[in-house]
C-alpha cells in the first residue's frame, strides 16, 4: 500500500462510518479518477449497511469498470444480496458494456456461490445482464 493510502487509511478510522463515507466521497471523487485508489482504502475499515450502500451506489455508478478491483473491494465487506441489488441500479445500457460487466463478475460472484440460495441469485443476476436488461427496463 502507498504511503499515501496509508494515511487515508488511517484518517477514516478516526470517523465513524458515516463521516468516513463522506470523506470518501469527497476526496476521492468519480472524475477525478482515483477510485482505484478508493477500493484499497474502503477495505481498511468496517461500514454500517447504510454507508455501503452508499459508497457501492456512487463507485459503482459508473459501469462496467475495466478491472474487477471495484468489483472485489465491496464483496469484501458487503453482503452478496446487497452488493447485487446496488449493481441491478447500476446496470449499464450498451451490450459491449454489460459483456465487460459480466466478464469481470462472472469469475468473481462465482467463487461467492456458498449455498444454493445464492447461487440462484448469482444464476438470476447474470441472467438478467446476459438478457439485456438495464437500469432503465428492469
């Protein structure tokens, strides 16, 4: 981890979870192209369901990601039913886009398949992205 890193590590363990979402937000915004840097400190900390949601509906905004970091970073504390719904709000509209999605996730959400019930939320998710469908005709 960069030093710098380091220092927002610990900077947004002195905030409650919620002071540290805002942190976050603001000093790490989406144009400025450091949410990469976003994902390695967000894993460092503990936030309420409320602030996941949160910092997954703004980071995740933005898809597909080029990489699966983003992807990773929030399974890493977010509960798999959570992190599918953000991402069903966030469902792209270009098939090229959805294809990238999917190819980044697949792997990912996969290896989350620890009982039947997610794996048939897994199975319907990717159904879904496979079909087309998008943010706007869900």
């Amino acid at each position: 981890m960069k030093p710098e890193q380091q220092k927002a590590c610990r900077t947004i363990r002195n905030f409650d979870s919620a002071n540290a979402a805002k942190w976050l937000l603001e000093n790490y915004k989406l144009e400025t192209g450091k949410a990469g840097e976003a994902f390695v400190i967000m894993q460092h900390r503990s936030w309420s369901k409320s602030d996941q949601i949160m910092l997954a509906d703004y980071f995740l905004s933005n898809l597909p990601h080029r990489s699966d970091r983003g992807y990773r970073a929030f399974l890493s504390f977010m509960a798999l039913p959570t992190f599918l719904q953000v991402l069903r709000r966030n469902l792209p509209d270009k098939r090229i886009d959805r294809d990238l999605m999917i190819y980044h996730l697949r792997p990912i959400l996969k290896s989350h398949q620890y009982s039947q019930k997610y794996k048939l939320l897994i199975d319907d998710f990717l159904q879904l992205l496979e079909q087309g469908h998008t943010r706007h005709n869900q």
